[in-house]
C-alpha cells in the first residue's frame, strides 16, 4: 500500500510539469488498485436440497429446499494474494415436515447442522479482474449431521461475490457434499449472504501495471533531461563546494585543537585535584586552632605542590563539629583558617595564592548536628580544613 501511494505521488509530480504534457492524460486511480489479500466474514442464508435426486429438479425450491426465516450462515475465511483462500464454515438449517428427504417425503421437522472447511480459488487471476463480479471454485471436507444421520463429507463449491465497495458485498454459491462413507446421504446446500472484507492488503491491477510501466518511462526521459541540466548545474557549483569544504576541514582542525587543550587542561585539573585530595584534610583537636603535627606534614607536602606549580592558587576553607555555640565556632574556624594559611605563607607560599573562608558548623561532613549524638571520632571528621582549587 506504501508503494501505490509512492506511485500515486510521482504521478503528481508529473501532471504538474507542463514539459510532460503526455503524463496529464495518464493517472493512477483507486481503480487501478485491487485487493489482493484480506479476511473474509460472511453472514447468511443456506438452503439444502437433500432430496436425493443428485442434479434432477435443482429449482424446486417447494418440494426439495430447507431453509429457515433466519440468517443461519456463518463464515470466516483467509485469502491471499496467490488467488488462494481457505475457510471455515458454520450451518444450521431444518429439514422440514413434507419436504423430500432422500427420495422419501419427510415426516417431522429435524435439525441440520454442518461444519465445513474449504480451499478456494480466485477464477479472477486466470481470467483478469472483472471489476464487480468476482468467481471463483473450491474443493473441502466436512461434518454434516442430517435426518439423524452424522456424516463427514467431501465437497466441492462454485460461487462467486459481488462488491459494493472494498469491504462489503454480497456472496453467491453452491456445495456438492459427498458422503465419505455409507452412512447419510449425497446433498446439494446453497447459499447467499453479506460479505465483509477487512486487513485488506491492496495492488495494482493489470491495467494499473500498464500505467505503471508507462509512467516509468516517461520518468526515466524526465530524468535524462534533468541529469543534462544537473551536470552543467554541478559544474558551476563544483568550485564552490570545494572550497567550502576547504573551509569546514579547517574549521574541524582548529575546533579539535582547542578541543585537545580543553581537555588537557581538564586533565591537569584533574591531576592536581587528585593530589591534593591524596593528601586529605588538615584536621584540629577539639576547641583548638593549633596545628598538630600531622596537619604540618599535611601542609608542607601541600606547599611543595604549590611551589611546583606556580599558578595555582587555593581556596583554604576551616570548618568546626557542632558542639558549642554557633557563633564560637564561627570564630573558631576563622582562626584555624588564618592559622592554616599563615603555616603555608611560612613555607614560602604567597598570600595572593590563598584565599581563606571560615564556616563554622555550617558545612558538616556527617549527620553529627546539635540534635544527633555522635562518638568522638565522627566529630573529628568536622574539624577540619580543605582545599579547593580556584586557578591553575
């Protein structure tokens, strides 16, 4: 179905160029598509002739046919695009009272019921499509339980349907059914109902096929003009293009450049962030600002790096745990900072390289706040100050 909506496109474009003028007269239509695959449902009326008789008096509807009031018809059915379809078929009629049943007038009314399956074929892809009248022939086996007498059967149908539209119709046939073994008898069943098409898969008919065939060419001489107009067109351009891919090399080569010193740099950050976090905190003793030994270790191995790299520069940031008033610890962390930073200056470390902020208790490591009760060591975490890089 994608391709004829192609197909139904290009045809658009033709009868638009006025160059084309052949293409106005040929247009692709909804005639030109066929259905080629669907299911079928069916709903009807079935009429059996039991009367034994074979073929002899097939239209005496008075005396030989069943049928009842009623739809009593039921089907279902595949069928492909190969013309083959296969189906499935439920019946329910009544012999009645004073009809002809096997060559003997029929003394009481008695059920009918049938369940056949049968392989057909569309008479439509030998012949051609024929628009509205759509025959077709078939072969089945069956299950038939009639006059008190079950019976499997094999069968053989012609038929033929009649659409209205893509989807609803009307369907005509008749059945042989055979009895495959001594029980029951030969019967002849009818049948006329409503037909209605869905997953409907559609082609191009063979008329369509021809308009096909000769759109193509016209498109293929269309084409020829074109590539002669498009050859000079990219002759004019080719300089062009050249040198705007000249311009894009050059572009892609100076962005990777900058790109590599992004990330050189990122990985220079990167490198001194690590060090300095592989040197840890420097760390306070509670209600102290005094530098212990270890932080002097802490501090002399962070001035080398400093004096190793001459740029960068650092944020020192002091902080206390949460016992004591806000308001002491905030003094507190501000002389630790300053203690922190005069230690570096001694070490040869420029004040300019060092800015220093003090937090008090406001950036706590842990959960150890005014209101949690924490062992000594977690409060030891809290005292503390970091290093942050601002330049490098």
């Amino acid at each position: 179905m994608k391709n004829f909506a192609l197909l139904l496109t290009v045809l658009a474009f033709f009868t638009s160029n006025s160059n084309f003028g052949q293409s106005e007269d040929i247009q692709l239509t909804k005639k030109d598509s066929v259905v080629q695959s669907s299911w079928i449902f069916g709903l009807g009326y079935n009429f059996v002739d039991d009367s034994g008789d074979v073929f002899d008096d097939l239209l005496a509807i008075d005396t030989q046919w069943n049928a009842l009031p009623y739809p009593n018809r039921l089907s279902i059915g595949r069928y492909f695009k190969s013309g083959v379809g296969i189906e499935a078929i439920g019946t329910y009629n009544k012999y009645k009272a004073g009809k002809i049943i096997d060559k003997v007038v029929n003394d009481s009314d008695k059920t009918y019921l049938a369940i056949d399956a049968r392989l057909s074929y569309d008479l439509n892809k030998l012949i051609g499509q024929t628009a509205w009248f759509d025959p077709y022939v078939g072969v089945g086996l069956g299950y038939t339980d009639a006059n008190n007498e079950p019976r499997s059967t094999y069968n053989a149908i012609v038929g033929f349907r009649t659409w209205f539209s893509d989807r609803l119709g009307l369907d005509f046939n008749t059945s042989g059914k055979w009895r495959t073994g001594d029980v029951g008898t030969n019967h002849i069943q009818h049948a006329a109902g409503i037909v209605y098409q869905f997953g409907i898969e559609k082609g191009l008919s063979k008329k369509g096929r021809e308009k096909l065939a000769l759109l193509e060419a016209l498109q293929k001489e269309k084409q020829r003009v074109n590539d002669s107009i498009n050859a000079a067109r990219e002759a004019a351009e080719a300089s062009a293009l050249a040198e705007r891919l000249a311009q894009e090399k050059e572009k892609a080569r100076l962005a990777a450049i900058e790109q590599a010193e992004v990330d050189a740099e990122k990985s220079r950050r990167q490198r001194l962030e690590d060090e300095i976090d592989r040197l840890g905190y420097v760390y306070f003793d509670l209600n102290s600002s005094y530098l212990t030994n270890a932080s002097k270790t802490v501090l002399t191995k962070l001035a080398d790096l400093l004096k190793e790299n001459p740029n960068l520069e650092l944020r020192v940031v002091s902080h206390t745990d949460s016992r004591g008033r806000s308001n002491y610890n905030k003094w507190l962390s501000q002389r630790r900072v300053n203690r922190t930073v005069d230690f570096l200056m001694q070490l040869g470390i420029a004040s300019n390289r060092l800015a220093a902020e003090a937090y008090g208790e406001e950036k706590l490591l842990n959960e150890c706040d005014d209101h949690t009760y924490c062992p000594e060591e977690k409060h030891q975490l809290n005292r503390r100050s970091e290093f942050i890089i601002m330049k490098y």
